[in-house]
C-alpha cells in the first residue's frame, strides 16, 4: 500500500544516486570561509538516499564518505565518519515512517537528526582540545531541513519521468 498522494516512481539509478552524493561532496569542499549556518550538504544527500533507498546507501558509505570529509578538512579522523555513521543509521531506522509523509512534514522531523549530528561532530571536536566555533553552528541544522524540499524535488525528478510515452498507458 503507497502514502496517500504519491505517485509511482521508477527505480533509481545507482549512478545517479553515487553521483548526488560526489556533488554533495564537492559542495561541501568549496571554500565557505566564516558563514555561518553553512549548511552540510552531504548530511543532507545521505540522509534523503538514507530515507528513499536505504539499501542501496547505508552506514558504511556514510563512514567512507565521512572519512573523505575529515581528511579535507583536516579535522579529527573520524570526526564526521562518526556523525555522518550516526545519521545514516537513525535515518534509516526511521525511514518507513518518514516516507508517509508530505515533504514539508519530512523537512520537520528530520530536524532532530541534523540537530544529532552537528552535536557529536562539535562534541568530538570539543573532547579533542579545539575551541567552540561559535553560535553560527546553530543555523546550519535548519537550513539543512529548508533545503530537504529542494532535494526532494531535484533528487526524484529523474524518478518522476515517464519511460516511454504511450497514449494507451495510465502511468
């Protein structure tokens, strides 16, 4: 049985969905500078492919990806490995339910786990002698769920394609 309102998608292709999550990647490395409230747009691709194809990504593609992360920033090794781990792992505990409903509902439930992972990377960060990067790190788990909409749209467009066009089929 499908959510209400949904319409049936076509399957994923897993190159799109390695491709999404190396452009996510590059955003991420891009020289932000100080702004604050940057969001983490890996956090937000692994968690959408997390939600939507939890089978295909899992924790460990979050480990490696996050592992990536640290390396370029030059952080503490594991540090995002940890958080990206944590976050892959409760999005796809939760992801069943999340799928039920609309997209601006998802964007305000997942929330809570942006909000987790911002914590253990600053937590781990902090454990490790580094001093506190400012109130700024409050505003990027919002954005992050502002642009969970944008995602969903740009990531299942592909999905939402019709295969082949054919005035005799309904779909």
């Amino acid at each position: 049985m499908m959510p209400r309102g949904s319409e049936l998608l076509l399957p994923v292709n897993p190159l799109f969905i390695w491709f999404s999550l190396f452009v996510a990647l590059c955003l991420n490395m891009l020289p932000w500078g100080r702004v604050a409230g940057v969001p983490d747009f890996l956090a937000v691709a692994l968690v959408f492919w997390n939600v939507h194809q939890p089978r295909r990504v899992g924790v460990g593609g979050a480990f490696v990806l996050g592992l990536l992360m640290d390396v370029h920033q030059g952080a503490l090794l594991g540090q995002h490995a940890l958080a990206y781990t944590l976050l892959s792992f409760f999005a796809i505990t939760v992801h069943r339910r999340l799928l039920w409903f609309t997209v601006a509902s998802q964007a305000v439930q997942i929330v809570p786990l942006f909000v987790a992972a911002h914590a253990v990377s600053l937590l781990v960060r902090m454990v490790a002698g580094a001093s506190f990067p400012g109130w700024g790190l409050l505003g990027a788990p919002l954005v992050e769920s502002l642009l969970w909409p944008v995602a969903s749209f740009l990531l299942l467009a592909p999905q939402r394609r019709a295969p082949d066009r054919d005035k005799n089929r309904p779909l």
